[in-house]
C-alpha cells in the first residue's frame, strides 16, 4: 500500500529469497519504476509482485537484469501488473550469457503507450519457459511519455520484442492491439501463441526472424476498420519449425490484412500451415514436370496432387510404392512422392 514518485528509481529491488509486494503505485520517477537486479553471489529475485502499476517513469515500467555470477537470475510470479507512458519499455528482462534469467511468470498484465516495445526480452535463458498469461497491450510509441510528459511520441515498439537469446516463450489469451511496429517479432526458437487477439498493428500480427520459429494456433489476428496491419504472420528466410494453425486471418468483417495473410519465406520441410481462415485453402497450380522419375515434395500445406494423362510405369508416396495408376495422391505437408513415366503426364496441385 504504498506509492512511490518523483525518485531516481521508483523502487529498487535486489535478492530475495521469498518477498512480497503488493498494491504499490510507481510513477513520476527519473529512471524505472521497478528496477531489479541480482548481485555475484546470488541470482534470486523472488519478489512476488502483485497489484503494482508503474507509470509516466523516465526509463522503464519494470527492469531487470542479471549480473555475472551467480549462475542464473530467478523471478517470483508476478500478477495484475500495469504499465504507461513510460519513457523506454513497459517492461525489460536483460540477463547474460552464463547468467540469464530463467522462468518469467506474469499473469492478468496490461501495458500500453509506453515508449518502446511493451515487453522486452534479452534473457538468455535458452533452457527454460517464459510463460505469459492474459496479456493485454495496446499503442507502444504512440504518446508522449515520461514524469512530465515531455518524451516526444518515439513511433517505435513492438507489443511482445523477444530476441534469439530465448527458447521457450508461451502467450496464451490477451489482446496485442495497435503498435507502432509489429504485435510479435521474435527470434525465439520456440514461441507459442495461443489464443490472442492480435490486431491492427503498424507493421505485422507476427513476424518471425531467421533462425526463430513458431507454433500459433486460436489466434485472430486481422485489421478492424481503417488499420493497416501489413501481414497477419511473417515468416523469414531461415526460420524453422514453424506451425500456423487455425488462426483467423480474415476477422468478421473480411478486413484481413493489408498486404498477405501469411508471408512464408522459409523453405525448411519442418513447417507446417493448415486450416487458417483467410489464407487456407490456397487453390491450385500446376507443377512442372521433370524428367522421370520425377520427385514431387508437397509444401507447409496437404496437397491432392492430380496425374493427368501421359504413361505412367510408377508410382510411389514417401518410401512406399502405389498399385496402379491412380491420377489423385493426397499428399501431407512436406511429403514426397514419385511418378516415372514413359509419356510425360500434366500434374495440379490443389493445395489446402
């Protein structure tokens, strides 16, 4: 029950073993609100934060941050917390190489018009999970911020930042709404977004870098009126083991996304795009022909791949041969199939 303003840091937190804090008002401070960090001897942060707003602060809503060792900085499970019109992040989880910083837990949070992306995460910890659950964040770079409201509008920041320097990161439910870049960009090997309204960002819904990869599944991610999110989901050259799943890129209204649904430049044969609203089925197209026996590798999407005409000597799906001469193989994402031939057959695809 206490609030804090017009400090240097709002408050100023370092090891814990167990601690709580809770109803607290951080606002109007120089630098943080929150600010946390471990020493050499000892990486627990095991403060319990729960009901505490950090606002108008002249750097961050929440930083924390490893130093070298103790091996791994830990954080207590933080509930309803809140963010605004903070200068710099709403909140930013900077660990090291040897010392990251493990197991963030934030439930029921909302984070909005601060002055850089909502959520930061430079954690290193590339063996555990960050789990955030009920996240609802709007507007990052679009106010002006700080004690007095002097920042100038930054038009910069994502809702969740997440670099290559994280594994696991799961956002299950919430509401990622109107930022001045993209909803998601990660380079995280392994994010999981379930369940989240993603809309009407600046740039796209989510949009994954080289050497990250996905699992979305029981999204909507659309524009309303008026936005113009450019691409619901953006998968780089070199990202890997992506998964898209039953997310709604269309939104009632058919008001989609502005430039593509989805936007796949990987060509890894370990991703996976199926029954999204908007972007699936994609319709058909013809494959050209190579010489026999011809090798045909389905895409991220199941395929009924169409054999017409010409003389076919054989036939075969993955390792296994077919009986007969059969003119439509239903095909699953990424597998291969075979057809020799003594006459060169038309082959289409219709691609889910």
């Amino acid at each position: 029950n206490v609030i804090t303003q017009q400090n240097y840091n709002g408050l100023n937190l370092s090891t814990a073993v167990y601690a709580i804090i809770t109803n607290v008002i951080s606002q109007l401070n120089q630098n943080h609100g929150v600010a946390m960090m471990s020493t050499a001897s000892s990486g627990g942060l095991q403060w319990q934060l729960n009901n505490v707003i950090s606002q108008s602060n002249g750097a961050a809503g929440f930083a924390v941050n490893s130093v070298a060792g103790p091996g791994a900085t830990t954080l207590g499970q933080w509930t309803n917390i809140a963010t605004g019109y903070n200068s710099s992040f709403g909140m930013v989880f900077q660990g090291l190489a040897g010392d990251p910083i493990a197991n963030i837990r934030i439930t029921n949070a909302f984070l909005g018009q601060d002055g850089n992306s909502e959520i930061y995460l430079n954690t290193y910890d590339i063996a555990n999970s960050h789990i955030f659950t009920n996240i609802d964040m709007e507007l990052a770079g679009t106010a002006s911020t700080g004690p007095s409201g002097s920042t100038p509008v930054s038009g910069i920041g994502h809702g969740f930042e997440i670099t290559a320097n994280n594994a696991m990161v799961m956002i299950t439910g919430g509401w990622i709404h109107a930022m001045s870049g993209s909803g998601i960009q990660s380079g995280a090997t392994g994010l999981n977004v379930q369940n989240c309204a993603i809309m009407n960002n600046g740039v796209n819904g989510i949009s994954i870098a080289s050497g990250g990869g996905v699992f979305a599944q029981n999204n909507r991610i659309f524009n309303t009126a008026g936005a113009a999110q450019k691409i619901g989901i953006a998968l780089a050259a070199g990202s890997t083991l992506n998964s898209l799943r039953n997310n709604d890129l269309a939104g009632p209204a058919g008001a989609g996304n502005s430039t593509a649904a989805i936007s796949n430049a990987s060509t890894a044969l370990n991703n996976v795009i199926r029954d999204n609203v908007g972007f699936n089925p994609q319709g058909t197209t013809s494959i050209a022909v190579g010489a026999s026996p011809f090798t045909y590798r389905a895409g991220p999407t199941q395929e009924n791949v169409f054999i017409i005409g010409g003389t076919i000597t054989g036939l075969s799906v993955g390792s296994n041969g077919v009986a007969g001469t059969t003119n439509s193989i239903v095909l699953g994402p990424n597998q291969t199939m075979a057809v020799a031939y003594s006459a060169a057959p038309t082959m289409v695809t219709n691609r889910q």
